[in-house]
C-alpha cells in the first residue's frame, strides 16, 4: 500500500459491475406456492420476477463477478486494488467473504473485510471507503454489495417472500488530488425500532458436558412488519436527503438522478413526489430483480451506466434505508 500525499484528497468513481443469477422466480410461479397473484404483487410492489441463486451459488461468487466487471470498467492491474469492503448480510462464511473475494481476485495488496447493514449496507460501505481514501490511507478501492436472501427467506410468509431476489453490484473508485467527486452524505440508525425488520439468530441449547450448556449457532427466517417498514421509508428518506441538499448548497433540481434502495415501487413514487423530483429521473429496476438487498444501489448504477442513462458528471443522489432500522444518503458526481 502506498501512502499518499495530497493535501487535500478527493474521492473519483472509475467502474462500475454487477451480477445476478440466472434463475427466475416469476410472480406467477410464486403464487404456486403461497396464497398471492402476480396483480397483488405488482400492484402493491412494482416487482414482476426476482433472481434466485442456484444452490452452487454463494455471495463471495456473486461478489467477484460483479467486482470483476466494475475492475475491467476501471481498467485497474489489479495489484494496484489497495482496499474491498464487502456489503452483506449473508456472507457464506460469517467470519466474513469478502477476504474470498479478494483471493478470487487475486488482489492480494488489498485489505478486505465486510459491512453489514443490511440494505443500507452499500451505501454506508461507500461512505466508509470514501474516507478511507479522503484520509489519505489508500489509493484503490472497490465496495461491494452481494446479498443471498433467498437463503433467509420463509417461502411460506406471502407478506415478505414477494419482495425479496438475489444479486451483487460493484463500484471501483480511487483518490485523486483534482477534485471531488463525493459530494456529502449522512446516515441514521435507530436501534428502537429495529424490532420492525429482523434476520435474527436461532440457538438452540445444548450441552457440550453435563454441567456446561452453550447456544448452537443458525437463523431464523426474515421476520418483517411491511408496514412499519414503509412508513418509515416513506418518512425518513425525504428528511435525509432534504438535509443533505440543504448542508451541501444542493437543491433537488439539480440532481440528475435520484437512486433508492430499490425496495418498492410505491416508496420510490412517494419519495420523488416529496423531493419534487420527476419520475424520469428516479431510476428504478426492481420489476426485474426485487429488493436485493445490499446489491440493490450499485445494481441500478451499474445498468444505468451501460446503457448510457448515467454520463460523465451527472450528479446522483442516492439513499438506502432498511433494517437496523438504518438509512443513509449521499450526493456524488459520476466521474
Ligand atoms: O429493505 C426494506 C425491506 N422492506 C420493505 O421495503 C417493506 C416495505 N413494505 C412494503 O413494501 C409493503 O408494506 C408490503 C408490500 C410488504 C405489503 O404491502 P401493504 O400494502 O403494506 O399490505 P398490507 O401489509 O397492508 O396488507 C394488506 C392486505 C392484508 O390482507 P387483509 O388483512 O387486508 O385482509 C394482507 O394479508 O394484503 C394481504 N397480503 C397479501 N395478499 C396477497 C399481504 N401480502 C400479500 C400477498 N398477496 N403477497
């Protein structure tokens, strides 16, 4: 790792990658399990399929793809990579998969670890490499967000097992000393109400000798109030990134694009129409995948960037909310 020695550093978006599985789980063939329709779902959700990994599939794999493309964007020689942090709520190995990345990689001059917060989880792992670079410490880095829900999923609540898919995106960016590209952020956590959205771990007791008991290790399926959830998206990301326009001199019209969580359609909607933001410039790709997690975010950039809608300077707010319950904004220029 070289040290830098700008004075003052500034944070430069060079790729961006993405990956999702090949299997589709249709609407229409959810409703062969439990008691929705694909009118329900759509009309409530905005979502008419989501992608399912296969059972060789894990999110290290996902991961890699997904950087792999982001690092070919960046046309980065990957020894160069100083720095992956890894956004997840469900690593294939708990002690963390990013460091699988990187040997998948072959990065091996990068530290990687992994983030979790869950939706947000991408968003907060941008915002902290952003400041790993600004402080000077690496040069190249590369956030991830991979997540593997349907591993979590309880197939048989039709209230959650809608909106969840699989998938991973990347973005690559790097420190210069011409200018910034990351304009501000903030983020929220309230631990009070977390109670709302859950993955949370299932023990078991059990005794290792007569006198000494210990809790097994495993999870519980998701465990959602929809409701709950979708007040507080609704409530809570307008006052975020009102703040953040008014702290860094913007104003909603000068965003080009507005990318959320993609969670729901109808959260998107009421978003844009609170920001006063018009609903071409709200980009939205969960009719294809669903909500996926921590992917979801650097998902659309990375499709908004191939086919052409993102350019070069185009100023992008972005907010991820969900479990904690936590939620985040940032304001960034492509470039
Ligand atoms: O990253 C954050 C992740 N979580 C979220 O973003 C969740 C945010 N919340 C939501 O997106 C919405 O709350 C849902 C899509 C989950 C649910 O939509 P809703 O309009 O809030 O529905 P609801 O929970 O108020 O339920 C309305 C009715 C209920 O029936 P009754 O009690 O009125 O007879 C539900 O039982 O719809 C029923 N229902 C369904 N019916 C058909 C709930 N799920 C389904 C379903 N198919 N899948």
């Amino acid at each position: 790792m070289e040290e830098i020695k700008f004075n003052q550093i500034g944070v430069s978006f060079k790729g961006s990658g993405s990956y999702v599985p090949d299997q589709i789980l249709t609407n229409e063939e959810i409703s062969q399990k439990v008691d929705t329709s694909d009118e329900w779902i759509k009309s409530r959700t905005g979502i008419s399929e989501r992608r399912i990994s296969r059972v060789e599939d894990n999110v290290a794999d996902m991961g890699y793809k997904a950087a792999l493309t982001a690092i070919e964007m960046a046309n980065w020689d990957i020894k160069t990579i100083d720095l992956i942090v890894l956004a997840t709520s469900t690593p294939n190995d708990l002690f963390g998969s990013a460091p699988s990345i990187q040997a998948k990689l072959g990065a091996s001059n990068a530290v990687a670890f992994d983030l979790t917060a869950a939706c947000s989880g991408f968003l907060f792992a941008l915002i902290t490499t952003s400041q790993f670079l600004k402080a000077g410490n690496f040069k190249r880095a590369l956030v991830v967000g991979a997540d593997q829900l349907s591993s979590f999923v309880d197939w048989n609540d039709r209230r959650s097992c809608i909106l969840f898919g699989d998938g991973a995106g990347a973005l690559a960016i790097e420190a210069t000393n011409e200018f910034d590209n990351f304009i501000g952020f903030d983020m929220r956590t309230d631990g009070e109400r977390g109670c709302f959205l859950n993955l949370p771990s299932k023990n078991n007791e059990d005794s290792i000798i007569d006198n000494i008991q210990f809790l097994s290790g495993g999870f519980s399926p998701i465990q959602m109030n929809g409701q709950e959830v979708y007040k507080f998206a609704v409530k809570e990301v307008p006052i975020i990134l009102d703040k953040l326009f008014k702290k860094t001199n913007y104003s909603s019209d000068k965003v080009d694009w507005l990318i959320l969580h993609q969670a729901n359609q109808r959260i998107l909607d009421s978003v844009g129409d609170r920001l006063r933001i018009p609903k071409e410039k709200i980009l939205s790709n969960l009719e294809k995948y669903g909500n996926t997690s921590a992917a979801t975010i650097p998902l659309m950039i990375d499709e908004a960037i191939r086919n052409h809608s993102i350019k070069q300077n185009d100023i992008i707010a972005t907010s991820g909310f969900g479990a904690g319950l936590s939620w985040g904004a940032a304001l960034i220029k492509w470039g």
